[in-house]
C-alpha cells in the first residue's frame, strides 16, 4: 500500500492564531516521534475570511500507523483542551490522479 496522506483544516477563530499554531507544533512535534510518520506541514490560508484558516498536511505509511498514533493516550493526554478549542476535520486520502 502507498502512503496515506492526511488533510486535516481547523477552524480558528479571529485572534487565536498564535495558540492554534502552538497548539499544532505541539502535536507535530508528539507525532514526528511515532512510528509510520513521514512528513507535516502546516498551511495559512492566503486571504481573508477562509473557513479553515489553518491546513495540515501529513504522510503516513498507513491508516493504522496514524490511528495509532493518534489513539494513544500520551496522544489523547496531550491535545486534550485544544482539540475542543481548534475544531478541526481530519480526513486520510490517497492520490489517484497527478
């Protein structure tokens, strides 16, 4: 199986940025460490009013890597708050087309 790609955008309200953005590298920084974990960015919207002012981009080496990884209990303990805080709407995809 190819990698899978995780598109996961937070919504974010005015003047949260800075704590949204913590918040992530916090995260990104629990699962550079996990197991299957290939690569993160994370991405600003360009204009103003967006719905999803920040994007993440993530690979994976699979669906079970990164359910694992974001079942764990360090995982849970860690983003516990923020992820009420920042509602964000992960989805993993594969390519199918270039």
């Amino acid at each position: 199986m190819s990698d899978v790609v995780l598109i996961n955008p937070f919504e974010v309200e005015a003047g949260a940025e800075e704590a949204a953005i913590a918040y992530w590298e916090r995260a990104a920084a629990h699962m550079r460490a996990q197991p299957g974990f290939v690569s993160t960015a994370l991405h600003r919207a360009i204009g103003p009013g967006a719905r999803f002012p920040l994007v993440n981009l993530a690979t994976w080496r699979s669906p079970a890597a990164f359910e694992a990884a974001v079942t764990s209990p360090a995982f849970r303990a860690l983003t516990q708050g923020d992820a009420a805080r920042f509602p964000h709407h992960p989805g993993l995809y594969t390519v199918i087309r270039t």
